[in-house]
C-alpha cells in the first residue's frame, strides 16, 4: 500500500466483548489513538440487566464524561427500545432513561449504579471523556438504597445533566443554498447546557447515497479544535459491518482516503478536511462528530 501523509488519522475501528455482563463489541480509543487527552468507546447492550462491572456501585472519574444511549432504529433515532434505571450524585438520585438520551457528568460527580429493566430493542451505549486513560474511582456500594429511590423527573436536582436528544429530519438545502443533497436521515446536535463543561456531539442516520456534507461540500475547512468522526454500523448482532462507503479528503493536499468499515477519522485542530462523500449506502449507518473540547465560533473565512 503506498504510504500516506493522513493515513494514521484514519483508524478503523476493533471490537471486543467487555464481561461480565452483556456489553458486546465494545470500540475504544484512548488518548494514544486520538492524540489529545480524550478517550472514546462505544458497543451494544444485549440483554438486561445491571451496567457496567461489579461490585455496581457508584463511581466518580477525575475528567468530565459524556454518557449517550443511542437507539439504532435509524427510522426513528429517538427510540431506543429499553427502560434503563441511572442514580446520578451523592444522593443516589435515580433517572428513568427510556428515549435516546445523553447525560453530562462533570469531574467528580457520582453515577451510577444503572440498571436495564427491560429491552425490546438492542441499544448503542457511548461515552466521552476528557481524559486520555479510562479511570473510576470506586465508592462504597449500598444496593438497598438505589433499590428504594424513586424514580425523578420535574423536581430532580440534576435534571439539567440529562439532555433528551431530538432529532430532526435533515432533508435537502438543510446545510444551505451550496448543498442540496439529502440522507434521507435525521440528525440531533448534543452538547452542554450554560454552566456545564463544554462538549459536542453531532449525530446523523445515513440512509441513502450520494450524500456530501457541510454548507460548501466540494470545497476543504478547518476547525480551531479537534473532532473525531466515527462511522458507526447499525447492524447490532454484528456492529463490525458498516454496510456502506465513504469517501474524506484531509489536508491541504487533499489526500483521498475510502471508508468501508466502522472507523474513526481523528481531525486535530486546524487540520483542512473534507470534502466528505457517502458513496455507497446498502445499510443505513450513524455518523458521528464528536468534538469532546467542545466547538467555538469559527474565525473569519473557517468553518
């Protein structure tokens, strides 16, 4: 294979099952594979029952975190198809998550247990974070009283952290009068509320092709801070498959690179990407932008 100036920005993306419990295909890149201090991992829950490893307790982390639970329904990206019980704080304060839903957990603050009571539908679980190592600090576990919370909704004290994601339907010329071309998808833009860390997370259904992306989409920007695009398959018996192909080109040189499998495209800041062609759709798939440092206004003449 000819060498490629890019190429190490491009990652396609490993699987591996996390036991105990029903977390499969489990993706993650640590701060060696973005090159920031970020990390990101993504998988499938299949069944029921209590999240994350023994002893299932609360935990802190020393970084601030974004957790997402993601339906994979691209019909309806707003459906996630399972009931899931999440105490959030020192209180154990308990959330009911039934709809696609991300929840904002600033350094230090307690979560979880979690616990999913019931699943129709396999879901997508995918978090963020600001740190380039995964860590957790482990606090004392009191099963009885996660058991005899109440669930919390208008008077819950961390309302706020949760953010029920709304998808809208991205047809043709939502980018502007340069791009006329439609996805036939829905896309949700995701980030933190006044007061909280900063942090983005754009997500878009792919359902049909040729699609290009952005306001002026033959023509390469550039970001003041970093972005990941992940390219996520909908396939939950087999999230390896994409079942599609894509087409980035990265820097000023425009050096072309073909996407066919679940990846990452890790986008440092003021790195010239794009443009970005989907060519092939014959399974709809999930596109992600993440931006963990969150995206400010861009400088005259940028994107």
């Amino acid at each position: 294979m000819p060498a490629t100036k890019y190429g190490q920005h491009v990652k396609k993306l490993k699987f591996k099952d996390k036991r105990p419990g029903f977390y499969r295909q489990v993706a993650t890149l640590d701060g060696k594979d973005l090159g920031m201090e970020a990390y990101i991992e993504y998988g499938a829950y299949w069944a029921p029952g209590s999240m994350g490893a023994e002893p299932y307790s609360a935990h802190t982390h020393d970084f601030d975190q974004v957790m997402l639970w993601l339906g994979g329904d691209t019909n309806d990206m707003g459906e996630l198809g399972a009931e899931v019980e999440l105490c959030l704080g020192e209180e154990g304060e308990k959330h009911m998550i039934t709809t696609t839903t991300a929840v904002a957990v600033p350094r230090g603050m307690p979560h979880f247990p979690a616990n999913i009571t019931r699943m129709d539908k396999r879901f997508i679980f995918l978090t963020v974070g600001n740190a380039g190592e995964y860590k957790e600090n482990t606090l004392p576990a009191d099963k009885k009283v996660f058991d005899k919370q109440p669930a919390m909704v208008f008077t819950a004290k961390y309302r706020d952290n949760i953010i029920n994601v709304s998808f809208m339907r991205k047809g043709a010329w939502t980018y502007g009068p340069k791009n006329r071309d439609d996805s036939g998808g829905s896309l949700a833009f995701i980030h933190g509320r006044e007061g909280m860390f900063d942090f983005l997370i754009m997500c878009e259904s792919i359902k049909k092709a040729p699609y290009r992306f952005g306001p002026e989409p033959d023509k390469p920007h550039v970001h003041p801070l970093p972005e990941i695009l992940t390219f996520i398959g909908t396939d939950l018996n087999d999230l390896s498959t994409l079942g599609a192909e894509a087409e980035i080109y990265l820097g000023k040189e425009m050096e072309r690179h073909v996407i066919s499998a679940p990846t990452a495209v890790v986008i440092p800041g003021e790195l010239a990407h794009c443009p970005l062609v989907i060519t092939r759709v014959d399974r709809p798939f999930i596109l992600t932008d993440i931006r963990p440092f969150g995206s400010p206004p861009p400088a005259p003449g940028k994107l």
